[in-house]
C-alpha cells in the first residue's frame, strides 16, 4: 500500500471550481510499485472532477501505522476497492 499526496485544482466540468482554487488529495492506493500508485492516484483524482498539478508525496505504508487512527477506515477501503483518499480544498482568494 502506498500513501500518494498531491496537488489538484478543479477541472473545467468541477462544480467546486466556482469557489475553490485548489486540493491536496491524501490518497491510499493498494499497487506493487510507486509508479503505478501516482499513476492510479492521479487517476481517482481526475474521476473526481480534480486536474493534476504535482506529486508532493509518495511512500510505503503498513495497516498498523492507522490502527489508532480515523483514517484507518480510509486504509481498509482503499485495500478493499484498491484506492481511496481524503480531499482537502482551499478557498479561491478572488472570491473572498
């Protein structure tokens, strides 16, 4: 299992885009090497309405990391549907 972070900004068809400038996806993703973890973690982002913009963090992880932990409910399910992950936005500052 690999833990993937990276940036996004809305895409076009995004109905986020309106107010939001940007995300970091913090993204679980159950494949056999880092390459194919980013590719497939980019890939759930772009299925979310979300662009790539840039790769901030790529490692290994262990189920015992999460075991006390609310994101262990996000591990298991990335180990049950092979991917997973937690979007965090910021607002646009042209429309605050």
């Amino acid at each position: 299992m690999y833990f993937v972070m990276l940036e996004l900004v809305p895409s076009e068809n995004n109905e986020e885009k309106e107010y939001c400038e940007g995300a970091f996806l913090d993204c679980w993703v159950d494949y056999d090497s880092e390459a194919e973890a980013v590719e497939r973690a980019k890939d759930y982002a772009s299925s979310e309405g979300w662009d790539y913009v840039e790769t901030k963090e790529v490692y290994e992880v262990q189920r015992e990391k999460y075991l006390d932990d609310e994101i262990l409910e996000i591990y298991d399910e990335a180990c049950d549907y092979g991917v997973s992950g937690l979007f965090y936005t910021w607002p646009d500052e042209d429309e605050e």
